[in-house]
C-alpha cells in the first residue's frame, strides 16, 4: 500500500516549501499523475489527514489529483499548492 | 492572504535520482539488466529458470529476488551456482530503485553480463516506479486471461518486451492470443512480443535468441 510512502514524500517536499515562505497554512495540494497510476484521492486524503491531524498548518489541506499526466510518463507531480501566508 | 505557490516538483524525484545511479552503474559495468514483472503465478521463476539453465555456460548472470517475505524463488534458483540477493519488501508491493542500488552494491558487478531482477509479483506498482534496469518485460499468462492488456495498461505501456507464458495450455483454456496481441500493440507498437512455454519450452528458442542478441550488442 505506498499510499503512505506517497504521503511521507509530499510532506518533505512541503514541509521545506512551507518553511522558506512563511505559511501558516495549506488548504490545498494539487497533485499530477498518471491516468493509469493506482493511488486513490480518497485512500490519500484519509492517510494524509491521520498523520497530520495534530499539525495545524496541514489539518486542513486537501489533495486533489488530477490524472493529467501522458500515459507514458511516470511520477507524481506536486502541481502547486494553496496557501495562507 | 491565500496565495498560489506552483511547485512542479515529482515526489518520486527521490526514486528517480537513485534509479539513475543505478543505470549509470549497471551501463559503465556493460552489464544487461532484465526487471521481469508479472502477476503472482505467472511463471516469472520458471521463466528465469529456463533462461538461465539454457544460457549459464555462455554468460554470466545474477540475480536480485524481490518479494515481500520468503526465499522460496531464490532457493529455486541456487542449483546454479549464480550470486543471488534475496530482498524481502516486508509489505511494500513493488520494488524501488533504493533497494535495487543496495542489492547492486552487494554483488560482484565485474562477475555478471546479466542481471535479472524478479519484481514483486503484481501487475500495478511496479509499472510506477523506475529501478533503474534496462529492459522491463511483463510476463503475462494464458491462465490470467486475455484482458490483462486493456485491464492494467502501464504495465504493458512500460514494457520492453511482453512474453506470454504458458502456451501449452491453450487447448484447455478460452484465452483469444490474437485479441490479446491486438490490445497490445494498440497500447504500444513498440513492444517485442513472444509467446512461449517455459515448462514445455516450446518457442522459448525465439526469447534465448533476443537475448543473445541484447547481451552481446551490450558486452561488445
């Protein structure tokens, strides 16, 4: 189930984007994938909230996939983000 | 203040740095690397039984097993007398490059033309994640069915090479080969397809051939 290893890879990202810019909190992460890629916005969303649900800059945020990517390209791309600054 | 940052930035970046070290590694050492992936009961260890005990006096292979707890396959394997790693994933259902840059690592790179690396038994995750090999090949089987192609896509859009196994069975089994090799070339006509029965070893000839050829073209 790598939905947990997608999560804890988008916060290391994140968390380093969060703390150059100042941001109190995210409401939202856009997420690139490929249309045939397995990983689930739900299955995401419910893991995400769990391990965040005590961290008040990401409690909130909700990840939106978009299945955009080529059918042949690989990967799952952190479009951009929402944020209250 | 709500702001747009863009970000565009891959979360497997990580994965993707490392699958290239490994590439870089197994290209400089001239070695020939094989990523078998299929669904559990395929016949990916047969598979890569067969082609072993065909080719071990003319090259010199080794082998990575990835499955997530065991060493059935790769006590399969030891009668031949070839460096194997045994990785246990422990619950991860695909194999990444970080696993696959630690099991290189622990191998005699020098000692090998071929490597083979048994994926984890699944016809989804790993098609998502590079490790780094060269050819990835998709073993399919008769027993699976004939919409494997249409039902699980970037497996077979990923693929190198699509061997179809088990052909000996086709006449107890509803399995239409031409639909089957129709899906496939509409999703990639690119690919090489073989169909073949490694425990029969009918046309298993016309993959030892590709084979050989891919490794001398690399080792040359």
């Amino acid at each position: 189930m790598h939905e947990f290893s997608v999560v804890d890879n988008l916060l290391k990202i994140i968390e380093k984007i969060c703390q150059e810019n100042n941001v109190k909190k995210v409401l939202k992460i856009n997420l690139k994938i490929n249309p045939y890629s397995c990983l689930d916005e739900d299955n995401l969303n419910f893991i995400f909230s769990s391990i965040v649900k005590n961290n008040p800059i990401y409690k909130d945020a909700k990840i939106k996939i978009k299945k955009a990517l080529a059918p042949i390209e690989r990967g799952y791309i952190i479009e951009d983000i929402e944020i209250e600054v | 203040m709500i702001k747009i940052l863009r970000i565009e930035e891959n979360l497997l970046s990580e994965n993707e740095k490392i699958a290239t070290q490994v590439r870089n590694i197994l290209k400089e050492k001239k070695i020939l690397s094989l990523n078998i992936m299929g669904a559990p009961g395929s016949g990916k260890t047969t598979f890569i039984e067969k082609t072993i005990e065909i080719l071990k006096d003319d090259f010199k292979f080794g082998v990575i097993e990835g499955d997530i707890e065991g060493k059935y396959d790769s006590e399969r394997l030891e009668k031949f007398n070839i460096p194997i790693i045994q990785i246990n994933t422990g619950g991860s259902c695909h194999l990444e490059a970080n696993m696959v840059k630690n099991g290189i690592l622990n191998l005699s790179l020098e000692d090998i033309d071929i490597l083979i690396v048994e994926n984890i038994g699944n016809l989804i995750c790993p098609a998502e994640f590079d490790i780094g090999i060269e050819k990835n090949i998709i073993v399919s089987s008769i027993t699976e069915g004939q919409d494997k192609v249409e039902k699980y896509p970037l497996m077979f859009k990923t693929s190198h090479i699509c061997i179809l196994n088990k052909i000996d069975l086709l006449p107890f089994i509803d399995f239409d080969v031409i639909k089957f090799e129709n899906d496939l070339k509409k999703i990639s006509s690119q690919i090489n397809f073989i169909k073949l029965s490694s425990k029969t070893a009918e046309n298993f000839n016309q993959w030892i051939e590709l084979l050989i050829k891919l490794t001398k073209e690399k080792i040359s």
